[in-house]
C-alpha cells in the first residue's frame, strides 16, 4: 500500500463524483456525486496523514471536518429536495426553469 | 503483503462501486452502491491507520444511504430499476471534466514532492480522543454547532409551515405567472411590516 496507489485512487473516486455531480439530473443523485467526491477528499486527507504527515492527531481533525461537511451537506440538501417537491413538484433540474419560490 | 492485498481489494471495490453509482438503473441499488463505495473507503482509512474516522464513516454512512433509499423511492420515478434508464445531461462534458480532474489530482498526487513520514498508528484513537477534547476542542465544538444549525436549518426549510403562513399557500407549477402578484421586483421580501404577515403568504418563506 504505496502513498501513490492511495492519491490515484482518491484522485479517482473524486473524479467520478464530479462527473456524477456534472452528470446526473435527479436531485439526489447529483448529492450522490457530491457524496463521492468528499469521500475522495476524506482519503486523500487521511493518506496524508498517515503516510506523509507523520500521524500528528491534529491531522485526524481534517478528517472530522471532512465527515462534518458530508453531514451538513446530506441534511440540507434532503431539506432542499424536500422544499422544492412541495412547491414545485420538481425531481429533477431540467424541471426548475426559475429560482423564484 | 496481506495489508497490500486487503488495500487492493477494497480500493478496485470503491472506485468500481463509485462507479456503479451512476449507472445502476435502480436509483435505490445507486444508494447502496454508494453505500458499498464508502464501506470500501472506510475499510481503507482502517488500514491506514484511522480506525475511529474509517469506522464511523461507515456508522454514519450507513445510516445516511438508508434514508436516501427512502427518498429515492418517495420521489422518483421507476424506483425499482424494471426499465432500464439513464437520466444524463451534458453528458460529454461531464465524462471530460471527471477524467479530467482525475489525471490532474493524481499527477499531482503522484509527482509533488511529499515528505514521506509514516505514522506510528498504534495508539491513534486515543491520540484523536485526547486531542478533541483538549487543544483542538474549539473545532470539535465548532462542527458540533455547525451541525446543531444545520439540523435547525434543515426543519425550518423543509417544514410545511413558513414563517409567512402555509409554506404551500399561493406557489405555482413552473412556468405560470401567479395572477395576485402585489409586490414590484424591487421590493425586498424583508420589508414586510408585522401585521400584513398573513397576507404575503408565498413571498420569501424561510429565505428573509
């Protein structure tokens, strides 16, 4: 388990999730892909700390961020999904025309 | 070696889940996909050494693919994946910028001059422990209250009943012009005197 194996593959789940992100048209599919690309980020932090950084416990704190912004993300989005189906009766992006609640 | 092995084996089952994702034609087999994508992740960041964040991405992404499986079957169409779908836009674009920020965090990931210190991972949750509740409680309490106002944001957006009256009250479908409309463009929706409350029902919600 090489420093470079780990980098490519968090390079490679990030890149996925941005072509999900880029990609998708349901809503929660396109969380999914920011979903994806955090969990890249969180790897390749956490592969720096182990393996570059020597293992200091604040680089650990990185990680806790990264899993806090995951959080923060699902759960304003799910509101969000869930506020624009109420009064628009849209799923998807090509289904909102206007920002204009 | 057998570290090494455990490695490879996860890192192809991630990336190829990942990549499942976004081509399941269930969007409830997408989310465990997903949910298989960050198990692999998570075993990963075990073998590297931080089994308290490897384990609790697990913990909390198990929980979270769950609910999206719900919210997959709630608002989608063909939730069970009979038909067969893709639901894309900009597709060539999208494959471009993905393979694209791919080859460029992984040459960097790769070719930039690193220190190569490894970490002495036998006490590591204890270290973590010890160290949120100590020098770096100020970002642990940070991401604490952070989250305390997500969740309230969260029910305050997604709640039926807006700060100006039934949230549903006087929304229409896309594309519709309302015929009431009272207000002129320039107008903020902050400048509503108290009492007229109830009667700008649709105007900016939980947003002002």
């Amino acid at each position: 388990m090489s420093f470079d194996a780990v980098m490519i593959v968090a390079a490679a789940l990030f890149g996925i999730g941005v072509y999900g992100a880029l990609s998708q048209q349901t809503f929660v599919m396109i969380m999914m892909g920011l979903e994806v690309m955090i969990a890249g980020a969180l790897l390749a932090a956490v592969a720096m700390w182990s393996m570059a950084a020597g293992g200091t416990p604040k680089g650990q704190l990185l990680g806790i961020v990264a899993l806090t912004v995951m959080a923060v993300e699902a759960a304003l989005g799910f509101a969000l999904i869930v506020g624009i189906y109420r009064i628009r009766k849209a799923d998807m992006t090509e289904k909102l025309r206007r920002l204009k609640g | 070696m057998i570290r090494d092995a455990l490695f490879y084996v996860f890192a192809v089952g991630a990336v190829l889940a990942g990549w499942r994702v976004f081509r399941a034609d269930s969007m409830v087999r997408a989310a465990y996909w997903l949910l298989a994508a960050f198990v692999g992740v998570g075993l990963i960041l075990v073998l590297l050494g931080a089994e308290y964040l490897g384990l609790i991405t697990i913990l909390m992404m198990a929980g979270e693919m769950t609910i999206m499986a719900i919210f997959m079957v709630m608002f989608m169409m063909n939730p069970a994946g009979l038909n067969p779908m893709t639901m894309v836009h900009q597709h060539r674009a999208a494959v471009v910028a993905g393979v694209g920020s791919f080859l460029g965090l992984a040459t960097v990931g790769v070719l930039a001059d690193f220190p190569r210190r490894a970490a002495d991972a036998t006490h590591t949750t204890a270290e973590l422990g010890t160290e949120l509740l100590g020098d770096s409680m100020l970002v642990f309490e940070t991401a604490g209250v952070a989250l305390l106002a997500t969740m309230i944001g969260a029910v305050a957006i997604a709640s039926r009943r807006g700060r100006f009256g039934d949230a549903q009250d006087g929304s229409a479908p896309p594309g519709i012009e309302e015929p009431g409309e009272e207000r002129g463009p320039g107008e903020g929706a902050g400048e509503a005197p108290e009492h007229e409350e109830m009667e700008h029902m649709h105007h900016g919600g939980g947003a002002s």
